[in-house]
C-alpha cells in the first residue's frame, strides 16, 4: 500500500495531513507546501511564465502542469484543490482569470481578461443546510487547441470546448461548443462554422 492510499484509507490521518497543507476554511496551501512541496510535485515547462501577483492555489493531492512558452497573468487565481488544472504549451491565461479544476487546456488556447473556468459545484438540494457547507461537485472541463475565450466569459462545469473555437465576450457557455464554430450569449450559442469546402466562416 502506498504512502498516498494509506493516508486516504485511514480518515483521522487524512484529517491531520489536510490541516498541514491548508488552513480550515481557506483554500490556499500553507507556506512550507509552496516553497518546498509543489516544486516538486508539479510539473512547469520550459520558459513558462507565472507572474509575481497571480494567486497559486496549488495543492501536492491533485495535478498541476503548465507547459512551455505559456504566461499567467497578474491576479489570475489557479485553484487545483478538487481536481487537477492542467495549462498546455504557448497558452496564454490573462489578467483577472479563475480556473478551479478540474481543468484542460490544450495548446495555444488564448483566455483573456476575467474569465471563469470552474468544474466545482456547491450542493444546495438539502435547504436545511447553507451551501456551503454541502457536498461539492466536480465535473471536467477540456478546452481543445487553438481556442479563444473573450473577457469577461464563464465556462461552467462539465463543458468541453472543440479545437478553434471562439467564445464571445461576456459568453456564458453551460453546453459543449463544436470545434471550428464560434457561440456568443448568455447562455452562449453557436453563430457561425467554419466550411472547409468553400474555407470561410458562415452563419450557423
């Protein structure tokens, strides 16, 4: 049995090792796990960039890798604390982003400012009890390559966006996008494909 299932079989331990990675009630990792865990635990390509004021919410029980030539912008929040957050190569996370895994992202995908991505879900179904403190829910999140996201947009959980497509600024989107389509609105829906026979875009 490994260290990691030993841990996760025995809840009183569980309990005790959650304390010494996060405080109670909140949802960044302490000090120690920052400097001297998540190094390495988790994966960070070649010239990738995090900047000084983004808030890594990182936690060493779930995945985290961002990949080469790929920037988080100042004040951007990455959170993998209920499942993994996975960035790819040449991507580009801007100012103001939230991703709460889990989490995909293929290569080139483009986020711009104030965007949400969160596969976390609150319970509310027991009306005796605030939300939160009900049970969370999770389901994944896959942007494919190539994908432009406009500011201001939220992707809720269990969305899966195709290769090349746009999101509209200010989009909701609660339902997959095909690939190579382009969807605006709230909540956001397709309004133009592209055509490989005649090779432009056209209206859906």
């Amino acid at each position: 049995m490994t260290l990691v299932s030993t841990i996760k079989s025995n809840p009183g331990l569980k309990r005790f090792v959650h304390w010494l990675i996060v405080r109670s009630g909140e949802a960044k990792p302490r000090l120690w796990v920052r400097w001297f865990v998540n190094p390495f635990f988790h994966k960070r390509g070649k010239k990738s960039v995090v900047r000084f004021k983004a808030r890594m919410d990182i936690f060493p029980f779930n995945k985290f890798a961002l990949g080469s030539n790929s920037i988080i912008e100042d004040l951007a929040t990455i959170n993998n604390g209920v499942g993994d957050v996975i960035i790819g190569n040449n991507c580009g996370i801007g100012i103001g982003n939230v991703l709460i895994g889990p989490v995909s992202l293929g290569n080139y995908v483009m986020l711009a400012q104030n965007i949400v991505l969160s596969g976390l879900n609150h319970g509310y179904e027991d009306i005796t009890t605030p939300p939160r403190l009900q049970k969370v829910t999770t389901k994944q999140i896959t942007i494919h390559d190539n994908v432009w996201i406009g500011a201001n947009s939220v992707v809720t959980a269990g969305v899966t966006i195709g290769k090349h497509a746009i999101i509209g600024a200010g989009s909701v989107v609660t339902k997959d996008i095909p690939q190579y389509s382009v969807a605006v609105g709230n909540p956001a829906r397709v309004i133009k494909r592209y055509n490989f026979t005649t090779n432009s875009w056209e209206k859906a």
